[in-house]
C-alpha cells in the first residue's frame, strides 16, 4: 500500500518519505474502518481516497507559498480533509479542526492520535467559533462546504490580517459571485486556478488575502448568512 500511496503522490509531483506513506495508509485504513459505524464519506475504495481524498487535499497546498509553521484552521473539516493530509505532508503546522457534529470530532481525535500527528479538534460551528477566535490564524481553509460567498463569510473572519483563506473548490464554482462577501470581510482574491488532478478531475484554487479587519457584525448567524448571502 505504501509503495503505491507514493506512487500516486509522485504522479502529482509530489514527494513523501516512507513514514509519510505509512501514515497516509494508517489513515486510510482506519476511516474506511471507523465509517462502517459513522458517516464519514462516501469514498472508501483505496486508489478513490488516496486520489480524491488525500492528494485532492495536498496538491492545492504546492501552488501556494506558505510558513510551513503557520497556523490554521479547517472549517467543516469532516473526516478531516484537508487538515489531516497537510499535518502528515507538513508536521509543523499548527492545526485546528473545526467540525459541528460530535460523532465526527471524537473520529478526528482518533485519527490524529493513530497517524501520530498534533492537532486541536473543537466541536463547534463555524459562524459561533469565528466570533470567539477573530483574526487568530495565519490561514483559514475549507473544501467545498459551501458556495464562495457564504464559505467566505464562515472563514475569513478567522484570519489575521496578512494571512489568508484558502477555498478548495469544483470549476463550477463562480468565483465573482464572493467579489463583495471577500470585501466587506476584509479581504482581496490574491489567486484563482484552475488544475487537475492526475486522474483528469477538474478542480479550483481559491486564494483570498486578508486585508483589512472583519467588521465585527461579521460573521451573522447561519441562518442569514445562507439566506441573505452577502
């Protein structure tokens, strides 16, 4: 399994070492296992996760320049995508995943403590967690929860001024339509690309730099950030 975790990796042109590929296949095997009793994903089958999860989650990461010690914060995190492929590919980061349902937060704190990496795991929502923790990360990042607008307003505010808010999305997504949620927040789009995977899925980076401070009436309740996208 390990030879072919880095195989896979290697035809994204992307390097790991051996301990790397053990980890990514400890990962593998306990969330298949772990999603018998627990919703996680859909996506079970070995060649499907390692693509569509685990490189899905790292390859973004090498187009952007980053402090590989920096800290952030995965909003929605799920079963743990992107935040616990880019703790195995870069240890020193310092993690926060963010997820609403309970049942997936006590399977985030297992599964860090299986791949042996250090991160904290806060059962919460986005919008009430972005009020407590404003401008408290160097990045924020999130893969497709939401559409831009409403994903921005659950992010951004998270975000030091000088960092930035990291969107993994489908082509599909119309980047323009955040244009005024990324201003009134405090931010600018730094970066929009588009790139493949290497089994041909289509994907989307997008980068919003923060800017200026997020006015504190930011983030709204969910109901009005949905309802009444900014």
């Amino acid at each position: 399994m390990e030879k072919r975790i880095i195989e896979v990796f290697g035809g994204a042109g992307i390097r790991m070492s051996e301990r790397q590929a053990e980890q990514f296949r400890i990962l593998f095997e306990f969330m298949v296992e772990y999603n018998k009793n627990v919703n996680l994903t859909s996506i079970t089958e070995f060649e499907d996760v390692i693509m569509k999860h685990f490189v899905d989650s790292v390859l973004p990461f090498t187009m952007v320049e980053f402090d590989k010690a920096a800290s952030f914060i995965d909003v929605g995190t799920g079963a743990g995508f992107p935040s616990l492929p880019l703790l195995i590919m870069f240890p020193t980061l310092k993690g926060t995943l963010c997820d609403s349902l309970g049942k997936r937060c006590s399977y985030l704190e297992l599964a860090c403590d299986k791949i042996g990496v250090k991160a904290e795991v806060i059962h919460a929502r986005g919008e009430e967690l972005g009020r407590k923790r404003r401008e408290l990360y160097d990045i924020a990042t999130a893969r497709a929860v939401a559409a831009l607008p409403v994903l921005t307003e659950l992010c951004l505010p998270f975000v030091k001024v000088g960092g930035r808010f990291i969107a993994l999305k489908s082509v599909n997504e119309d980047v323009s339509a955040a244009a005024n949620a990324i201003g009134r927040i405090g931010g600018e789009l730094e970066k929009c690309v588009d790139y493949d995977l290497p089994n041909g899925d289509s994907r989307r980076l997008v980068v919003v730099k923060k800017i200026s401070q997020t006015p504190t009436k930011y983030p709204r309740s969910y109901a009005n950030i949905t309802k009444k996208p900014l």
